[in-house]
C-alpha cells in the first residue's frame, strides 16, 4: 500500500497488516499437515508460547474466540457454570458460544470502574454443591479488559480465591502482552495464577490471524478433540503460526510505543471542548462526543482518510500501523472539525 493509499485506522489494533519482514518468514515456512501434528511451524510455535509463558502445552488455533471456547468447554461440562464479568469478551462478544455449543452457563458478574471483578462477588456467585444450582467450575478474567489492566496483586488474589473454593481459572489474554509491558513484568509474571490462558497473536502483536491456547499437557490433548469439533483443525497452518512466531519474536516490546501514541492521542484530543476524553492505560481509551456531531464528523474523517468507530461512545485504538506523526494528524483533523461545528 502507497503513502497516498494509507488510512489512518482506530477502530482496533486487529486491522494489523503483517510487515514485509513478516510475510517473508510466512513465505519461507516449513509445513505440514497439522491435523497430524506433523507442521514443524506451528510445532515450534506451540511449544515457543508454552515455554515463553510458562506452561507445558500449547494449542493454536484461528482465532481467540475459538481458544477461549475451546478452555470453556475443556474446564467445564455440561450444566456446569464459569464466573465472568458482564464486560468480558468470553461472555458479551462471543454469540454465546459457552452456552449454545457447550452447554455451560455463564454467571455474569458486574465489572468494577477498573475492570475488576470484586473478590467478595466472585466468592458470593459460588453455587452450593446442590442439585439444584449449575455447579460452578471456572472463574475468567480477561486482562486487558477494554484496555484496562488487572493489577498483578488483584489477580493474585482472586486466582487465589478461586483455587481455594475448588474452581479452575482462565485467563482470556487477549492482550496480555499489552498488560505484562505496561506493567514492566515478565509474560510468566503476568500469567501467574491461571491454569490456561489464550493469547491472541493477531491484534497488537501484528500477526494476521491466530490465537495460542496454552495450558497442562493433559488439557491441551482434550482440547484437540474440542477445536477438531469446532472446525479449528488445520492442515499446512504453519504459514501463519510462522507470522504468529515472528509476533512474539519481535513485538512484544514495541507494544510501548502504541501505549504512548495511545496517551499521545488522548492528550490532544482533550484539548477539544466538545470531547470528553479517557485517559488510557494501554492502547485503549473511550471519548463521548455530542450526537449531533458523530455523522458528520464521521464524513470528515473518511475524507482525511482516517477510520475510526464514531459514535456518542467511541472507542480509539492505536497499534503498530499507527505513528506518531498519524496521532498527530489525526489531533489535527479533529480539532479542524470542531472549531468550525455547532450543535
């Protein structure tokens, strides 16, 4: 793509384009047949996640909606329940996987202003051991949540809590990575607590498609037969998991500068009257704008060529395709807009 072709794009660090470097390793990768577990790529892959997150297994799959469904249904059977926040992607943006394909009741519980969910809820929402209740298997959080970060002493804590009421834990991290660098921790440090967690290769970290799910060895063999079932089997995906490899090779780090761009971004942007800007804490923040103002602001930006999810909510989303100099058009553009709107 051209400079003149270039759009600016904020709607969700999964628009990614992977790099000329990237679609070369893709292109030289060695495959096979991953049904037979015969891809050396995505071996390599699942076994570099593993030991990079300090688990013993991994399982790659097409997306982290499929490896958090594919833990759901692994943690839990059928008429059991998990724990969730009402925020959570596992339960607001998955078309009810959990339920419709493996019979498991979420609980939803209230997220807190942070994205927590309060430890005295989680422990409230336990089900007594009795015939009538769904019985409760698995708490998920998800870190980062709406670009929110679980703090290492909350997830301590409500891991905790969870495995001394006999409850399994999952961890849908997304952007996990975003979590760990923020916090200036290691990917282990920030996993802490879990027994699975699913990492999504295809957002910030630039991959074009994936997710890892990694965990014990012993639930990574059941999950096979689970993502087999759910269509997820692939055949020569080791083109891909070489893009997801060279992800967490190389861009885990740089996931600092969306977090300044991010901040950046904002700080421009609260300098518009009509605007009410969040303060991000990753490479996520929310602004309300005026009603009257979200349709043609809408057309402005397409005419500046920057995209982004207008609405009285909107949420902005840098990555690694976002520069600084694109942060600092697009605080121009805005601001252009509104000194010329009236309501």
């Amino acid at each position: 793509m051209s400079k003149m072709d270039k759009w600016i794009d904020l709607r969700s660090d999964t628009v990614t384009q992977p790099s000329d470097a990237m679609r070369a390793v893709m292109a030289a990768a060695e495959v096979g047949d991953d049904v037979y577990a015969d891809d050396p790529s995505v071996n390599r892959l699942q076994e570099y996640a593993a030991e990079l997150f300090g688990f013993e297994a991994g399982l790659f799959a097409p997306s982290g909606t499929q490896t958090n469904l594919i833990a759901l249904m692994t943690h839990c059977g059928r008429g059991d329940e998990y724990l969730v926040g009402q925020e959570a992607h596992t339960y607001k943006y998955e078309g009810g996987g959990a339920a419709v394909l493996g019979s498991i009741q979420p609980q939803p519980i209230a997220n807190q202003p942070d994205g927590s969910i309060a430890l005295g809820d989680i422990e409230a929402y336990i089900k007594p051991d009795d015939m009538h209740f769904a019985r409760t298997r698995l708490l998920a959080l998800e870190n980062t949540i709406g670009g929110r970060v679980l703090g290492q002493d909350y997830v301590a804590a409500a891991t905790a809590l969870a495995h001394g009421k006999g409850l399994a834990t999952h961890l849908d991290g997304a952007r996990i990575c975003n979590a760990a660098v923020k916090q200036g921790i290691s990917l282990r440090a920030a996993v802490a607590g879990f027994d699975t967690v699913s990492v999504c290769l295809s957002k910030g970290l630039g991959a074009p498609v994936g997710s890892v799910l990694l965990g014990p060895k012993a639930f990574i063999e059941q999950g096979k037969r689970w993502r087999k079932m759910l269509g997820g089997g692939m055949r020569q995906a080791g083109i891909i998991a070489a893009a997801g490899q060279y992800a967490l090779e190389n861009n885990v780090q740089r996931l600092a500068d969306d977090h300044d761009n991010a901040a950046e971004l904002a700080r421009g942007l609260s300098r518009i009257e009509q605007l009410k800007v969040g303060t991000p804490q990753t490479n996520i923040f929310w602004m309300d704008i005026p009603v009257a103002a979200c349709e043609p602001l809408r057309q402005a930006l397409a005419r500046e060529r920057i995209r982004a999810s207008i609405g009285p909510k909107t949420r902005l989303v840098t990555h690694l395709d976002v520069s600084a100099a694109d942060v600092a058009r697009t605080v121009e553009v805005f601001t252009a807009f509104f000194a010329g709107w009236r309501a």
